[in-house]
C-alpha cells in the first residue's frame, strides 16, 4: 500500500501524515512526501522522521526547486506540479492512494479502500466537509463527491471524487497518472477532475467503501458558494453563517461536562441536547452523552452516541478512551 501527499509545508501536513500513521491498516505501508515548495516552516519533517512507525516507509522527494507553473515550473497544475504524477510511478506497491495536506482520514480509510477494490481498478471513500477555522465536521459530503453518474458535477463532469478520497490500482491506471500533472482551468486547479474524467473515458471498474473515511476543509468562501449554501441550509445547519453559535455551542458542551462530574445525570443530558441542536456532529457532545446513556444503564444508545463521535473524530484520545471502554464490557 503506497500513499502520495504532495506539500508546500503547510502546518497542516502533520495532521495529514498522523492520520496515516493511524491506520488500522495491519500491511505494511510506503508513504511518499513530494516537497513542491517550501512555504513553512520545516520543523514539522523532523516530528514527522521522529513519529514513523516500524510498518511505514517514509520517502521524502525534495526536488530543490518546482515543477508547476506557479512557482517557475512547466506542468500547468498550479498545485503541485508534477509532485503527484512523480510520486504514483515512483510507489513500490500495487495500490496508491491520494491525501491533500489540508485533509485527514479516519483510522479505517485503507483498510476499507483495500476491501472495497478487490477485483477492481480503482475505489473511492465518501467524505465528511470540515470547517477549518473550528476543525469542525459540518456534515457528511452528500452531494459532491459521490462518484460516477452522481452529484452536482454529474452532468457537466459525469460526477465526481475529490482527490483525497481516491485509491488507484496501479497497474490498470498506469496510463491516468500523468493527468496529476494538468490543468483543465486557467486558474490550474481541476487536476482531479480530469484524473476522475480519464478513468471514465477508460471504463476501468470501480467501487466505493461504505466509509466517509476522508475529512475535507472547505474555505469559508467556498462553504458560501451556492451548491454549498444550499445544501447547508436545507439541512439546517446555521453555525458555519452565525459563527457566534460556536461560542454557544462550546460553552454548552463545557457546561454539559462539568454537570456530569458533578454527577448531575439529569441535567448533563439537556445541555448535550442544547448544544447539538446546534451542531448535530459536535464530537465532545456527542462522547459525553454517550457516558451519560452508559451511566444510565442506556447501553444501546450509549453505543449509537460513542458510533457517531468517532465517525466524527477518532482522534480525541477522549473519545476513543471512551468508545474503548464503552465496547468492552457492560455497564
């Protein structure tokens, strides 16, 4: 299993990197970094040296100058250049998936891929969209990337997955690899698409994981856009327009957590209500009410709330220790 991330250093790429030392993947691992531009600072590549674990390889490719456009190079995609198409033939593994540095996945994400596209040429997880400025998942992608035949990008694309979410087999894609590297736009954005186009043209077989494994930041000016908005508002979620709800939200959950201590089962449920009204996907809210059924003897509905926060986010070591001692035994 081969994953290819290509950077400018941005202080999110740590994040990124955990979430693929994480993996419940039991195989081995090759993790290729592809340094397009150093933009940050680098402190973060001694961290990421540092916390390898034994079962990945970690290959760091520094060119010392770039390959795209942007930044003097010759490959029009503005993003990377040719980081993306280097790095997929440069992969010692059958399988490669694809993470942006500004993107994460959940713990299960290859494994699930893995199983997904067996007999298969490619596979593709679904996605959860993510506030950057909170971290915060807003709600589960169910309109974007859903794949072929499928989406808003359906009729003028033919549908959709976002670079993050996609996992290739190499030898049946070999020929889909230098389209990393283009640009179908003048802004030289679009290289997914036109990776999501080949593999169409070229009838490879696919599937897709049931997992929204992959958690995708959307700018708050892309959240604005009118697809977006739209599908925001028909769910009703208001908190990403009227940001002061995040403070009302936080202070909810706080409040739900300090009546719980003080033993306050009752009460400690309401606030945990309260606060996600506002914000169904709030993950602290939603592994303190999963204590609250469990302390009630709820063990069912303690289960469903741990479930979803860890949907959420299985990175809080708060909530898994919870969800660990949760699936281990009765209350």
């Amino acid at each position: 299993m081969a994953v290819v991330i290509p950077t400018v250093l941005r202080p999110s790429l740590l994040r990124a990197v955990r979430s693929v030392y994480g993996q419940d993947l039991k195989q081995r691992i090759q993790l290729l970094i592809g340094i397009d531009q150093r933009v940050s600072a680098e402190e973060c590549l001694d961290t990421i040296l540092r916390e390898c674990p034994d079962h990945v390889a970690l290959t760091i490719l520094d060119l010392g100058y770039s390959t795209s456009v942007r930044h003097g190079g010759i490959y029009p995609n503005r993003y990377g250049g040719a980081i993306r198409t280097i790095l997929s033939y440069a992969a010692n593994s059958a399988y490669v998936a694809y993470l942006d540095d500004d993107d994460w996945w959940g713990h299960q994400h290859l494994s699930a891929l893995l199983a997904a596209v067996v007999g298969k040429d490619w596979a593709f997880s679904h996605r959860w969209l993510v506030d950057p400025e909170t971290g915060w998942p807003i709600c589960r992608d169910e309109w974007d990337s859903l794949g072929p035949g499928r989406g808003i990008a359906r009729e003028r694309f033919g549908g959709f997955v976002s670079t993050s979410n996609l996992l290739l087999k190499k030898d049946a894609c070999h020929f889909i690899f230098p389209a990393w590297s283009l640009s179908p736009f003048t802004d030289g954005s679009g290289e997914d698409i036109l990776v999501f186009q080949k593999l169409m043209q070229q009838q490879h077989s696919w599937a897709a994981s049931a997992e929204h494994s992959c958690f995708y930041e959307l700018r708050r000016e892309v959240q604005a856009d009118a697809h977006h908005a739209r599908e925001f508002a028909a769910r009703g979620i208001r908190w990403i327009d009227q940001r002061e709800q995040i403070g009302v939200i936080e202070n909810l959950s706080a409040e739900a957590l300090r009546l719980y201590h003080d033993g306050a089962l009752d009460a400690a449920p309401q606030k945990c209500t309260s606060a996600l009204s506002l914000h169904a996907h709030h993950a602290p809210s939603l592994g303190l009410q999963a204590l609250v059924h469990w302390q009630s003897g709820d063990r069912a509905a303690a289960l469903t709330s741990i479930a979803h926060a860890m949907a959420v986010d299985d990175r809080d070591p708060q909530i898994v220790e919870t969800w660990r001692k949760l699936r281990a035994g009765p209350a």
